[in-house]
C-alpha cells in the first residue's frame, strides 16, 4: 500500500515581529519616495512638506518634554513656523531665525514648568525646516546638495544598522541607545563617505579628498543627532517620539540624524558659499 500524502501544511501564522518589520519597510519605502520625489520638484513643494515635517516635530516635541500646559506654546511654536515658512519663501533667511527666536521666547514663557525645553523645541523644529529648504533653494547645486545629504545619510543609518549586528563588540554609548556598537558606527561612517563620494562623482562634480572629509563631519552630526534624540527620551522615560509614522514611530525618530546633519550641512555651505549659494559652498571645493 503507498505511503499516505501528508496533509498540506497549514499556513504559519504571521509574527508580530514580522508584521512590524514588514510594516517598517514599507513606511520607509513611502517615506524614502516622498523625500526624492518633493527633493527633486524642489519650490513650494519641497518647502510646504519641510514645513509639515517641522510641525510633526514641534508637536512630538512638546508631547516628549511633557510642555504643561501644551495647547498654548504648541500653538506659539506653529505659528513661529510658519513664520520662518513664509520667510524661506521670500528668500528672507534673517526673517527666518527673527520668527524662531521670538516663538522660541513666547513659547518658553508660556510653559511652566519645562521653559527651556519648550524654548530649545522650537529651534530644534527650526533645524528641520530652514537648513534642508536653504541648502535646495541654491539654483545650480541645489538638488545635489540634497540628495547627497541624503545618500550620506541613509547609507550611514544602514550601514551601521547591518555592521552593528555581523559584527556586534562594545557598545558605542550603552546607557543611552544599548543598541548602538563601535563597529556599527565605524562601517555607517565608511558607507556614508562611499555614498558621499558616490553622488560627487555621478554628478559630474569634480572629486576632491576633501569631500571624504565634509562626509565624515556629516556622518558623525548625523550619529551625534541620534544620541541626543535617544538621550532626550530616555531622560523623560519616553520609547517613541510619537505614532506618525506605522513601524518607526513619530517624525523625531525618523530625521533626529538628517536633523544634525542638514545643520552642520549647511554651515559648512553658508562659510564657503555664502546665503545665496550654500549648496555650492558645501560640494565645489
């Protein structure tokens, strides 16, 4: 008699752990699109979805320091936003940090006890907004500036995350991300000078090795950025920013890296380019 066929196998049922990991991807493969896409039509389009990012993480922010009351200065801080919004427009980055330093005061005087937090805050969601919108509105660089902040950037994030777990070894800051090892920061750094070098040469930017250099300050901003944003949650006992975002958590958890980044980015540009051509100041050398 031939053996019996075994019945099929049921279906495994999904993991949590899958679900979330499947849910991560493609948020960030959502979020990866928004980004290109908004960099690439650059204007209005790219300043109105900066402007939004800014608020999500003006909100987050005043969630994570427990602002009391929170309506007031959260509302203060959007319309200091704003604010610097319709500066940025008006390529009128000085009207920019006026409309952060006096939402960033009116804020902090509105919030008692957490003043200094709401005051920070609000130039925390200013470095969202104003350094990615001044880096793009640069006419002939702009684009490349920001698609090479972002390939910096990401590659750094990925790269340390596959690094850190082949390799694994001491932790890199143990009591503020238990996560995060030496060995993931030494290859995150390697793949965002590659990426770096990478977009320099793809386009048609002559390639110096000094530009290993300005991709190794921005990979470090942007590993410093993350610690402080994991230290800023530690500090008030808080896992997630916020729930914006399925699989990542709020908008602070997502670009509290790109956040430095963009900053130190942008320095970098206005030293050597000045305000009207800060893209170039960071990329021609």
């Amino acid at each position: 008699m031939a053996d019996a066929i075994p019945p099929t196998e049921p279906d495994k049922p999904v993991t949590p752990a899958s679900n979330n990991l499947r849910l991560r991807v493609i948020s960030a493969v959502v979020l990866v699109a928004l980004a290109l896409g908004t960099a690439w039509l650059g204007g209005p389009v790219f300043l109105f979805a900066w402007t939004l990012a800014a608020l999500a993480v003006w909100w987050e922010w005043t969630g994570v320091v427990g602002a009391d009351p929170r309506a007031l200065p959260a509302a203060v801080g959007a319309v200091a936003i704003l604010g610097m919004a319709v500066a940025l427009a008006m390529n009128a980055p000085a009207i920019a940090l006026v409309c952060a330093v006096i939402g960033s005061g009116i804020a902090a005087a509105s919030t008692y006890p957490r003043r200094g937090w709401a005051l920070a805050g609000v130039f925390y969601a200013a470095a969202v907004l104003v350094p990615a919108v001044m880096l793009r509105n640069d006419a002939a660089f702009g684009l490349v500036a920001i698609l090479w902040l972002f390939a910096v950037v990401w590659a750094e994030d990925t790269g340390a995350y596959f690094t850190g777990r082949a390799f694994g070894g001491p932790k890199l800051a143990a009591r503020i991300s238990p996560n995060k090892t030496w060995s993931g920061a030494l290859g995150g750094t390697l793949a965002g000078m590659a990426a770096g070098s990478a977009v320099v040469l793809a386009a048609g930017i002559v390639w110096r090795p000094i530009h290993l250099l300005v991709a190794f300050v921005i990979v470090v901003a942007a590993q410093i950025g993350d610690l402080l944003e994991s230290a800023l949650k530690r500090h008030f006992g808080v896992k997630d920013a916020g729930t914006l975002i399925p699989g990542h958590g709020g908008m602070m958890d997502r670009i509290d890296g790109f956040l430095l980044a963009a900053v130190f980015a942008l320095l970098i540009g206005l030293v050597r380019g000045g305000a009207e051509t800060p893209a170039q100041g960071l990329l021609v050398w």
